[in-house]
C-alpha cells in the first residue's frame, strides 16, 4: 500500500495548517489520505462527532474536486462516531456513486460499526474488514457500484 | 437513599461543540462508577453525546451565552443522566419525522441522532417548564 500522504492533511497536528480548515486545538479527530491502487483512502483518527465532522466533510470534499470518487474510508483509527458523522457518510455516498465510483467503509472496530449497524447503514454502503478488501472492489473490471 | 447521596456528578457545559467530547468523558466516568456494563456504558454516552449536540445545534435560546448542566444520577436498577437547558421546546421522545429505513431510502444526511437515542437506552424522559428542556437518559 503507497501510505505517501498528499494533498491535505486534516488535522490539528498540521504543520503546515490549510487555510480553510479551521484548527481546532481540543480536536481528537484526524483524516488523512493515501492512495491503494485505484482507490482514495481516507484514513480515520479519533472521535467523529458533530464538533469535528466539519473536518471529514472538507476531506470528502476535496477528494472529490480532485477527482477521486473511488473512496474508501478506513475507519481503524476511529474511536466513535456520531450521527453528525452518519450524515457526512450518506451525504457523500451518491455523488461518490454519480461520479462512476463508491464511498466503501472499510476496518471499523465492532464498538463504532455498532452506530452504523443500529440504524441499517450497511443495508446502503458497503463495509469491509480491511481496507485491502475495499480497495480491490475498485480494482475489479466494471467494479459494481453500491450495496443494494 | 436520599436524592444528594444518588447524585454522581454535575457537569456545566458551553453551548457549542467542543464541549462535547468533555461531556462525553464524564459521562462515560459517571457510568464506571455505578458499575454500568461496557455496553450499556458505551450507549448512555453516545445517548448523552447526540442530546447535548441536537440542544446545542437547535435548541438552546442563545448559543453564544448558554449552558446546558448534565447530572448523573444512580439509581435503582441502572444511571440516569439529565441535560437540562434553557431554549425552545425540543421533545426528543416525539416520533421522528422518518424511520430509521425511510432516512436511508431518502439518503437523509439530518435526523439520525434521534433515532439512535431511544435504541441506545432504556428509557428517555422529557419535560419543559418555564423555559427549561429537561432530558433524562437511563441506562441498565
């Protein structure tokens, strides 16, 4: 897996702050981007919840004013989410698919997937172990396009 | 046992945002203390996390001057944790607008935080007077 991060870094760990993410200093929550064959990984860091889902937005956002619509967001490193969270998800999840490509959640530990499980998200995305495994949906030929 | 030897803490909060994940932390300290299972535990704070961020976004009178006061409570058979706040009436025990399958039929990015909130407990409670929302939590 290429872990060169480029373009933006969303984080208040930012050394070289972007000038229109506001940095918050009490922020737990991070994104950072990679690519893994065709797909753009969005990797996940810390609480996200209605105070940093600002910040996945932005991210979300930007991947796809660059063109990335094959996204799969890695969600190891996330330690909660909340409904403001749920709502960046299904916000992003058509024009992912509009665009010839998907929004996959990939590697989420049991705790936060339960948020998901409890209002039936994975009945409209897909969710995948590991993020080798959502990458390799983009890298089938005429990889098919949501869940249901 | 009386009412003050129930109560477990008091937490006075801002009106905006980031002040949550500080609410999130006592609650989830609240619920070790009166032994609360993992699970249980897990929900309560994700129960308190989505009411104190639906007042903060819609209900609070004035955003830049308010505070929203949570209490625990240990009770009989589990905790319970009240936000009380002035503003608007705001009753997250009436029905939703959609069901839960319905928002995913119609890609709702708004409105899952009261949905999760009666699956993630046992019971919610709600009264307004005088200008003041009381939302109570229970976890078992």
């Amino acid at each position: 897996m290429d872990r060169r991060t480029y373009g933006l870094r969303l984080s208040h760990t930012l050394t070289k702050p972007t000038s229109h993410i506001k940095l918050e200093p009490m922020s737990s929550f991070s994104v950072s981007f990679s690519r893994l064959g065709a797909a753009h990984v969005l990797s996940l860091a810390g609480d996200l919840d209605a105070h940093t889902a600002p910040e996945f937005e932005a991210a979300l956002e930007a991947s796809l004013a660059a063109g990335d619509a094959r996204i799969v967001a890695d969600g190891a490193g996330l330690s909660y989410v909340s409904s403001a969270g749920l709502g960046v998800f299904m916000a992003f999840l058509e024009p992912a698919r509009a665009r010839g490509g998907d929004l996959v959640i990939a590697a989420l530990p049991e705790r936060v997937f339960e948020t998901f499980d409890l209002l039936g998200f994975p009945e409209v995305f897909r969710f995948t172990p590991t993020v080798a495994e959502a990458a390799a949906l983009f890298d089938a030929p005429g990889h098919a396009e949501g869940a249901s | 046992m009386s009412r003050a030897a129930d109560r477990l803490g008091q937490l006075r909060l801002a009106g905006h945002t980031g002040e949550l994940a500080r609410l999130r932390r006592a609650v989830a300290a609240w619920a070790e203390a009166s032994r609360l299972g993992e699970a249980a535990a897990r929900r309560l704070v994700q129960a308190v996390d989505e009411a104190a961020a639906n007042a903060i976004e819609h209900g609070l009178a004035d955003r830049t001057r308010a505070r929203i006061v949570a209490e625990a409570r240990r009770t009989a058979d589990g905790l319970t944790v009240s936000l009380r706040y002035r503003g608007p009436r705001f009753d997250p025990t009436a029905p939703p607008a959609l069901s839960p399958a319905e928002a995913l039929r119609a890609r709702a990015v708004h409105g899952y935080g009261l949905l999760l909130i009666g699956r993630l407990v046992a019971d919610v409670g709600y009264d307004y007077a005088r200008g003041v929302n009381e939302v109570r939590l229970t976890a078992r």
